[in-house]
C-alpha cells in the first residue's frame, strides 16, 4: 500500500492542476536501478499511458506504475519536505530492497 503525507498529496494534487489543460494528468512513478546496490524510484508528470501501465486510485488523483515497477512499490511513502526554501518529494522504500544486490559480482556490496 502506498502511503501519501497529506502535504505531499496537496502539492500532487496543485501540480496535476497546473500541468492538466484538458488532459487528464497521472503522477508516473518507476523504478531505476542504481548500479548494482539498489533501485532508485522517480516520478514525473504524464499524460501518457500504455498497456504496461498500472494505474492507481488515490480518489483525488492516478498513480501510473509500469509493470516492471509495480513489485516494488509496496509500502513506498511519498511525503514533500522544504528544506531551505526549497521543496522535494521524499520517496522511501520498502526496506526490503534497500542494498539488494543481485549481480554476484563481488564488488563489496553485501550482496547475499
């Protein structure tokens, strides 16, 4: 289950309005693989869709995960932080996958 910080939803929900004209807008997030270590997760406004693509209900907007991504989004937490007059997304995983390496190539990684 995906969880959204009600600050975090309110400025989705803002940028959807802002980026939206008259197409319905998602907010994509995938997952990257970061070296051998890990996955990065990202987002990013979109209109765009494709049958890969799993959409999410969070009732004042659509989350669009690819298929690729979805298995790892379970439990991930989205939450905005200002920082310096700045703000971000925070994604945080399930510490399942944290430092999971899957190359067996003894790079110092812990990989198990």
């Amino acid at each position: 289950m995906i969880t959204i910080s009600q600050k975090a939803k309110e400025k989705i929900i803002q940028i959807l309005k802002e980026q939206n004209g008259n197409q319905e807008s998602y907010l994509r997030i995938y997952v990257v693989p970061s070296g051998c270590c890990g996955l990065d997760f990202a987002i990013e406004v979109t209109n765009e869709t494709d049958s890969a693509d799993n959409f999410i209900d969070m009732q004042d907007f659509k989350l669009v995960v690819d298929d690729f991504s979805y298995p790892f989004i379970e439990n991930l937490a989205i939450d905005l932080v200002e920082k310096e007059g700045k703000e971000y997304f925070v994604l945080n995983i399930n510490k399942q996958y944290e430092n999971s390496c899957n190359c067996n190539c003894n790079c110092g990684c812990d990989c198990k």
